[in-house]
C-alpha cells in the first residue's frame, strides 16, 4: 500500500484516490430546489476526475455543481461528462438536464478543433425522455 493509498477501516478494502470513484450527492430528493436541500442529482467521477457521469439531474443540477465546485472545475466536469442517465421521467429527475446539455455545447463550440475537445456524451433514458428533448428543441429555436 502506497502513501496515497487509504484503507477502510475495519476492511481489508484499499481506497486509491486516483482510482476510487467519487460519488457526489448533488440532490437526494425533494419536488423544488431549496437552500437546504436539491432535487435528484447525483455526480459520479471515475479515473482521477478525468470521467464523469450523472444519475438523473434535477432542477438546479448546474447551480449545484457551480456552489460547490466553482466555475473553473465545473467546466472540467462537464468537459469529462461521459454519460448521464436519467432514471425516470418525473420533473425532479430531468429538469437540469437541458441547462447542462447547452452548457456542456457551450464548451463543445469554445474547445471545437483544440486539444481539449470534449468526447462524445452517451444519453440513456426513458424512450419518452428523447421526444421530451426532441420537442423542447423544437420549441427553443
């Protein structure tokens, strides 16, 4: 076991910072946003920070992520977004999505042709949630 290298104790279960995941709860659940408490949202990041993904993003998900972090690892994360999943289609599950969605294309068009290019983000979700985002598209332009 290295320097950097924790073990749990009472385990024989060794946590490497780089390694372990680090999951974050953003939200655990209420119907709106309130200073004590979010709805759905939970970040988890994978391989030192460099891999991201959420687990349903609540209203508010972004202003979460920006208390919390600030502005600058905000953009790391969302330049890292690998993947969300929404888990169903209740408001409190999917109302963040589209501000990450346009702030996540905000830095796709900002880093478009340059080293820090952001990969491709994998959607999954209820077949209702594509036809949700498909009108709500519509309905933006």
């Amino acid at each position: 076991m290295d320097a950097s290298t924790r073990r749990i104790k009472g385990s024989s279960i060794d946590v490497h910072p780089k390694t372990s995941p680090e999951i974050v709860f953003l939200g655990t659940g209420c119907s709106i946003p309130s200073k004590y408490r979010n709805t759905s949202s939970i970040l988890i990041r994978t391989n030192g920070g460099k891999d991201t993904m959420f687990m349903d993003t609540g209203e508010a998900t972004f202003d979460q992520l920006l208390g919390r972090f600030g502005e600058k690892e905000t953009e790391n994360i969302l330049k890292n977004l690998r993947c969300i999943w929404i888990s169903h289609m209740h408001a409190d599950h999917r109302c963040g999505l589209i501000t990450l969605l346009v702030q996540r294309s905000l830095l796709e068009r900002k880093y478009r042709g340059s080293a820090s290019e952001l990969s491709p983000l994998t959607l999954i979700g209820p077949n209702r949630l594509y036809s949700w985002l498909h009108a709500y598209s519509r309905l933006a332009r």
